[in-house]
C-alpha cells in the first residue's frame, strides 16, 4: 500500500477496495456503494484520483530524474549508446507524464465544475 497524500497534504488510502472503492474502469460499475451510469466518481473515489494522479506525476519526474543521472553515470563509463538510448527513453517518459499532469489539471477541473 502506498500513501499519498492530496494536494493539502492529508493522506489518501490507495488499494484495492480498502474503503470500499475498487478500482475499475467501467464508469457502469457500482463502487463506492454507488452507481452512477457513467456519470462520474463518488467524492472520495475522485479525491483519491486527483491524490494517486498527483502523486503518480511527482513521482515519474523523480523516476525520470534518477535515469537521466544513469545515463549521466553511462556517459563517464563511455557507454555513450547506452545512454543515448536511456535519454531517448526518459524524453518519452517526460512526455508522457506531460500528458498524466494534463489529465490531472483536467479531471480538478471538471470536480471543480461539478
């Protein structure tokens, strides 16, 4: 079990159905003891996404900073294909958590709108 924290720092609970809140992709599925026929999450179901989501982006960037020291530490052992390689991959991973940290800026604020 992980524990993250939201944005005010109090602590969310992470796992599967630890308060009643299995994770699940179908927006039809009852969680939370609530169904909601793809109308959206309950309220701990979303604070706990926007907490997971925050934390994920946080640490993705700390995980792209660890490779990119990698290839820096590659680059002395001159393993310079092997680190071209490594930074190729952490400028996708960068992207890619571009595109998690806009999800996040986009699900606070549709919770915000509703």
């Amino acid at each position: 079990m992980h524990l993250i924290k939201d944005e005010n720092g109090n602590v969310v609970s992470h796992g599967h159905g630890e308060h009643g809140c299995p994770h699940s992709h179908d927006p039809d599925h009852e969680h939370c003891g609530h169904h909601h026929d793809g109308e959206g999450a309950c309220g701990d179901c979303k604070n706990e996404t926007v907490a997971l989501l925050a934390y994920m982006v946080q640490h993705n960037e700390h995980h792209a900073a660890e490779l990119d020291q990698m290839a820096d530490n590659l680059e002395k052992m001159d393993l310079l294909d092997a680190a071209k390689t490594i930074r190729d991959g952490v400028a996708d991973f960068q992207k890619a958590n571009m595109r998690f940290s806009l999800a996040l800026t986009l699900v606070k604020e549709q919770i915000k709108e509703a």
